[in-house]
C-alpha cells in the first residue's frame, strides 16, 4: 500500500511531463495521462479513493510545471 501511495505522488506528474516534452503540448500530455489512469482505474490496479485523490494532486502539479515549462520554450 506505501508503495501505491508513493508511486501515485510521483508517477502522474512524471508521466504529464514526459508527454510534453515529446509532444511539446501541455495539454496532449496531460490528456495522454488522464488516459492512462482512466485505463489503470478501468482495470482495477487502484483499490482505493486516497490513491485516485493522490494521483490527480500529482497529475495537477504535473499540468502546473509541464505548463512553465511550454511557456519558457516558446518564448
């Protein structure tokens, strides 16, 4: 269970800022990543609610950063 709390705290955010940087768009990285925790909630690999609240916190700091880091590249 601590490694589900972990994992959702730093894979989200990870995962919206590596999606930017291949696509150079925030919001197709977070898109793709909604998707992905769509599909991992879909098939049962989150039993509890604190981990889904966890993984949008980290989804959230994921846009909030990956959006930084758009504005800094374009211009």
């Amino acid at each position: 269970m601590l490694t589900k709390i972990i994992l959702a705290l730093i894979l989200p955010c990870l995962l919206v800022i590596l999606f930017t940087r291949v696509t150079y768009n925030h919001y197709v990285g977070t898109g793709l990543t909604i998707a992905l925790l769509v599909a991992s909630i879909y098939k049962g690999y989150t039993h509890t609610s604190i981990i889904n609240v966890l993984d949008l916190l980290s989804l959230t700091a994921g846009f909030l950063y990956s959006r930084r880091m758009v504005r800094k590249f374009k211009g």
